[in-house]
C-alpha cells in the first residue's frame, strides 16, 4: 500500500511474484508522467486565458534488453485550445 495524504494507492505484480491487485512500480511511472504532462498543459492554458476542452498525453516505457525499463517518453501532447477560425 502506497499513501500519499489522504490517498491510498496499491502497487503489486502479476503473478508467480505478487497477486496483480494492483499496477507494477514500473507502470506507476509513465501514469505519473502523462499526469503531469496534462496538469502543466492545463495550468499553461488557464495562466493564459486559454480555452482548454481537452489534453492527450501518450507515455511509453522501452522495456528492451530484458531491464525494467530502460527509457520513458512523452509523446503526442495534442490540447484541443477550442480556437474559433480568427484565431487559427
């Protein structure tokens, strides 16, 4: 079990290692990425009045070479600004 404050989280493995009640460490981490990722885009778009309707954040983790994870990236960061044409 995880806590932060108020907030309980449960982190595990798949089986034979854990009983899979849970996302692994490693699968917490990109989560933990695209979260932030979103929340700085969000907080741009209110810093400067923009109409916000919606932000993307794809985060994958290169698992090669049989390592836990060897490289994370944040890719595709579309944010629907909710642009009429005269400001396009």
């Amino acid at each position: 079990m995880i806590t932060i404050g108020p907030h309980a989280l449960t982190a595990d493995e798949p089986a034979p290692v854990g009983q899979d009640t849970g996302p692994t460490p490693v699968d917490l981490l990109p989560a933990a990425l695209g979260a932030c990722t979103s929340v700085t885009v969000r907080m741009y778009a209110k810093r400067h009045g923009r109409p916000l309707t919606g932000v993307e954040v794809d985060v994958r983790l290169d698992r090669t070479q049989g390592r836990a994870a060897t490289s994370s990236r944040t890719s595709a960061c579309p944010a629907n600004w909710g642009l009429s044409r005269s400001h396009a």
